[in-house]
C-alpha cells in the first residue's frame, strides 16, 4: 500500500475536518502509510498559505487548478460550497485523480448526473462525504438489523434539527440562496437519507412539504432579503423495499444542535437512535417476560469496532470528527481496490435523486417516483 499525496481545496468547516482526518488516519488506524499533505488551495494566496501552516500542507495556492497537474498528488478533498462542487470534482476525476466531495453533490441534478458519469469514465474512486454512516452504533444497529433482532422491519421515521437558522434576525448568507439547493431538505436532509440508504436502500417514492419559517432576513445595511429557499421540510415516503417512512428537517429548531433522531420499528422490536447522543442507542425486544420487557440503552465499547482504535475504554465516546477519520480509513481502503463502507458518486445519485423528487412533489402537490427524476 502506498502513501497517498494529498490535496484540499477549501479550509472552512469541513476543510479542517478534511484535513484532521488525513493528519490523523494513519495514528488512529496503524495500518495505512501516512498521507502525504501536498498542496492546499484557497480562494486567495494569503489564505491559503496561512491554512497550509496550520494544516500541516507542504504547498499552498491561490487557485485549486494547480492540484489538477500535480503528479504528488492523487487525492483531492472538495469541500467548498454546494455550488462549486461539480466543476471541481469533474476537473480532478478527469485529471485522474481520487476524488472526497463533500454532500450533497450538487444543487442541480443534471450536474449531479455529470459528476457521477465522470466517474465512471475516470475509472477513480469517487467518495461522498457522508461520515454518520461510520458511527460504530450505526453499524452495530446494520448487524442487527441484518440478524433480524427486532424482526421484519416495517416503519422508520428520521427527524433531522439544527436551529443554526432559528433566529429571525440572523443575517441572510449564502445558504438561503437558490443557489445553493432547495434548503434544508438537500443542505443536511442528505444525511438521513444516507443513514437511511446504508440501513434499508433507497427511497422508491415520496409526497413532500416545505416552508420558510421567515420569508425573508435582514442585510448589513438594514434592508431585508427575501429567503429563497426552504428551511423546513416534511416527507412521507416508501422504500423499494416496501417500508414506509417519515424524514423531517429543519434548519430553524431553537435548541437542537445536531439531532439525527432515527426510530425503527419492526415486528419485534423497536431501536431507537440519536446523533445528539452519538454514542449510544436504545433496543426494545419482545423476547424474555412481558413484566421485564423494556428499552435498554447500550454505550459503545471497543467491541463496537472501529470504537477500539480510538478508545481502550466502554462508554467514553467518539466525536465528528473521529467519523471523519473512519471515512477517510475506508476512502483509503477503496482506492486499494478493497470493499469499503463508503457512499459513492454511483450511489449517492439516489440520494440526490430522492431529494429532487421531494421538491418536485411539493412543487406539484403530489406522490413522486424517484424514478420519475430520470437520467
């Protein structure tokens, strides 16, 4: 296996998470060479130069087409906004490069379609950024899904909340913009559509609902703009596999930070599972006596692998940015041709392709078939 050369384009919030996981993968796992952190691009040299010093980047630019003729480097993180991601992602896969873009794929799903078939061409890996698929609880709850420990699963309901958007006077940016997507249904809605797909598969149809919660928000100079996109999100949908399903989003929910609350009810249990409590889940089973039946919460523990590579100890918790570093494990894993727990661009079109669905049916007012957002 061979050191991998590293490049990044963009330093804000995922950037840095990007770049720990790619300091951190080879301590954490021992297992890997360590990546080699080549070149760091930003929207100016100044910038750029200051995130490659605190990065640990060996070189910095200006402008993130340099990456793209750099024989050093053979993986490039995307993480700039939505919008930027096709053009970027298309450039490096077609320049041979490794490609982690960060979700959703695109705003437009057209530049989605691009952006996988160029994959495809490329014949590279091509990984999305959706890092709570890593979660030891989440693939814990996947094992006991597959062992049938609550039985035939027959209805899921996700609730996704963040309130980073409550406040009606919070200035309007960029992510309130048509540009950048639909709202909250693709901004963090991907999310438990990707825990959704990595549990159960895709969705087959769906009816959905939006709304703004504040038509419009203020500017620097007192003026108001109007929001164009939606920040909450309701939607009942089936699977392909016939289970019938409820995501809610919101942007604007006043005290939730990072909630990702998943419930899955079968013929003989229920798991109960939320991202604001990472480290843990509830399993209700219907075996042992009536009197005694109960939700239990279970801690993870070294044998929640990869749980160990971190933490000796039960019940001490991983972070975010510790499912970075996993995804980063697993994107290594793919490009040595091993299976991997990753989403890829072939897979994350269904995702994108039921986010388009849903606002196609709110545009509409009525039930959706994904297969109705066609190639």
């Amino acid at each position: 296996m061979k050191s991998l050369g590293i490049g990044l384009i963009g330093t804000g919030y995922m950037g840095k998470c990007h770049a720990l996981a790619w300091n951190n993968v080879t301590s954490v796992f021992g297992d890997v060479p360590r990546p080699r952190l080549v070149t760091l691009a930003e929207v100016n040299s100044e910038l750029a130069a200051k995130k490659a010093a605190e990065f640990g980047f060996a070189r910095s630019t200006g402008n993130w087409r340099d990456l793209l003729d750099d024989p050093e480097i053979d993986v490039i993180s995307v993480t700039t906004p939505n919008a930027f991601h096709p053009e970027m992602a298309i450039a490096a896969l077609n320049a041979g490069k490794h490609v982690w873009c960060e979700k959703p794929m695109a705003p437009a799903f057209s530049d989605a379609l691009k952006m996988r078939d160029a994959a495809r061409r490329s014949g590279r890996v091509a990984v999305l950024g959706y890092n709570y698929i890593q979660n030891p609880v989440i693939r814990h709850i996947r094992k006991l899904l597959a062992e049938g420990a609550i039985g035939e699963v027959n209805h899921i309901r996700v609730e996704m909340d963040e309130d980073f958007m409550a406040d009606p006077q919070a200035l309007f940016y960029w992510k309130s913009e048509t540009s950048s997507g639909y709202g909250a249904l693709d901004d963090f809605g991907v999310h438990p559509l990707s825990l959704i797909f990595n549990l159960f598969g895709h969705v087959d149809k769906v009816i959905a609902d939006m709304t703004k919660p504040y038509p419009t928000r203020p500017l620097k100079d007192g003026t108001a703009r109007e929001v164009e996109n939606h920040d909450l999100a309701s939607v009942l949908f089936r699977l392909e596999s016939g289970i019938s399903g409820v995501l809610m989003t919101n942007r604007s929910a006043w005290g939730r930070k990072g909630r990702i609350a998943v419930q899955i009810y079968g013929s003989r249990g229920s798991i109960l599972y939320d991202q604001e409590r990472m480290n843990e889940f509830q399993l209700y089973t219907t075996d042992g006596p009536a009197e005694e039946q109960g939700f239990r919460t279970i801690l993870t523990a070294p044998h929640h692998r990869p749980y160990d590579r971190f933490i000796p100890a039960p019940g001490h918790g991983l972070g975010f940015n510790d499912l970075k570093v996993i995804e980063c494990r697993e994107l290594i894993a793919a490009t040595e041709g091993e299976q991997a727990n990753i989403i890829t661009f072939e897979q994350g079109i269904g995702i994108e392709r039921s986010v388009h669905a849903m606002a196609r049916s709110f545009k509409e007012k009525r039930w959706i078939e994904a297969s109705e957002i066609d190639d």
